[in-house]
C-alpha cells in the first residue's frame, strides 16, 4: 500500500510539473507587433485556436519545420486565439499535444482593431501564418503541410 500512494503520489507531483513546463503566456496585440518586427531570424508565427481542426491537424508540421531548420534561425511561434477564460484548457493542450515551440494566447477580442496590422489580406479566418525576417513578410491564410510550408520559409534563405 506505501508503494502505491509513493507511486500515485509521485505521478500527481510529476504530473504537474510537467503542466507547468510549457508556459502559455497572455499577451496583447502591441507584444505580438514586437514579435512581428524581430530580425534575429526567420519566424514563424502561426494563428490558430484549439477548436480549429485545420489549425490543430498541421501544428505537428510546424514544430517539425522549428526542429529542422533551428541552425538557420527559424523559430516557430503560437499565437493562440482562444478567449482568456479558456487559458487554462489552452495550456492543457499545449501540454497534451508536446508543443514546445512558444506559445501566446492573444488577448484581443475586438479583432478587428488589430487583424489589419498583422496583414491588410487577412479576412480573420485561421489557421493563417505570418513568416517574417525583419522587413521581410510573407503571409498565408491557409493550412500548411511539411512540404509547402519549407518551401515558403526557404524563400527566406
């Protein structure tokens, strides 16, 4: 029996440990704008929602894309569009999912003060992407797989 409270007791310890291991981070759309005009690289910054099936379906091909090209500087970030009141189950997926490329839930409701500034194109649907290098942006308001998704970022190379 101390076996398996030693056990249980341990699993909940780890557990734990390991939700707060990715930290989703709140942030409002002025902190996104600096991460738009970073020119330490190429990066990736990808829209999405937990609810987006699209979004959720390529999320694995971009964390694959921040592993595989991490020597030539491209880094892979999430912008959650999830409502602040559902901080929690974001982090909760995150964590179910095994992101580990950054992840932000954007805290904007009025969409339409900001979606303009991220790219006069987009319509607001997601999964949508903005790579970008410094002055350098390329945005997609598509899903990505592997493939079509290095090519774009090669034109950065």
């Amino acid at each position: 029996m101390r076996i398996f409270k030693l056990l249980f007791v341990t699993t909940c310890f780890l557990g734990s440990y390991r939700l707060s291991a990715q930290n989703v981070e709140v942030i409002k759309y002025a902190d996104l704008d600096k991460l738009m005009q970073k020119n330490e690289g190429i990066y990736v910054i990808n829209f999405w929602a937990s609810w987006c099936s699209p979004c959720v379906a390529e999320m694995p091909n971009f964390e694959a894309i921040a592993n595989d090209f991490r020597k030539n500087k491209v880094k892979v970030i999430f912008i959650s569009l999830d409502f602040k009141r559902d901080l929690e189950s974001v982090k909760k997926f995150v964590v179910d999912k095994k992101i580990n490329s950054p992840v932000y839930l954007l805290d904007e409701p009025d969409y339409d003060s900001w979606i303009n500034k991220v790219s006069k194109d987009w319509s607001g649907s997601i999964p949508a992407t903005l790579i970008s290098q410094g002055s350098k942006k390329e945005f997609y308001e598509q899903a990505f797989d592997y493939q079509t998704l290095t090519e774009k970022i090669k034109h950065f190379f």
